[in-house]
C-alpha cells in the first residue's frame, strides 16, 4: 500500500496542479508601440492570479518585476503566460527590460 501511495501521490498533486491553474483569475496586457496597455491592473490581494501578456510589436520585449521577482520574454507577435501571487495589498510596479523608457505599469493589489 506505501509503494502504490508513493507513486499515485506525485500524479495526483499534478492533475491537482494543472486543474488549479485554468480556474485563476486571468488578466491581459499588451505591449504595442513599446507601451504596457492598460498601464495599471487592480487584482485581488491574497489571491494567484495569471497574466497573459500579449506582444503586438515586431521586436521582443521582457516582461520583468523586481517586485513580485517575474522576468519572461515576449517573443514578436506572441504571448506568455506569467503566474503571479498571492500579493498582499498594495501597488506592484512592472516594466519591459527592453524598453524602460515607454514599457511601465504596475498591479495594484486589493
């Protein structure tokens, strides 16, 4: 009964894991014209949540937070997936790597 335990366990926390993550809340962002659009996101404070960052620029662009420690390429013409949380209370800044200058915006956890 151990043996099988120990092997049903780690598949069971798999399928758990994967069922868990199509139920997050789900929030986009686009980058176009080097700009984050919107450029600020309310999410819920103490809850994961996804963000699909969508890149409509030709050139890549890295989605990166010093705050919430995240940091993805989005390849030209495509889009990532970032898991983030759960995030207490308060304002979380993002920028784009590649374009500090224009590609800023920040989560505001409430």
């Amino acid at each position: 009964m151990k043996r099988l335990l120990i092997v049903i366990a780690p598949l069971m926390l798999a399928i758990a894991g994967t069922a868990g993550a199509s139920d997050l809340p789900e929030y986009s962002l686009v980058v176009k014209n080097h700009v984050y659009q919107p450029s600020e996101l309310k999410v819920p404070a103490g809850t994961k949540f996804k963000i699909i960052v969508h890149n409509e620029d030709a050139t890549p662009e890295e989605f990166e937070s010093t705050d919430f420690n995240r940091e993805k390429i989005v390849f030209p013409n495509s889009s990532i997936t970032v898991y983030v949380g759960p995030l207490h209370a308060g304002s979380y800044v993002f920028f784009g790597d590649f374009h500090r200058d224009t590609a800023n915006g920040r989560l505001i956890a409430e």
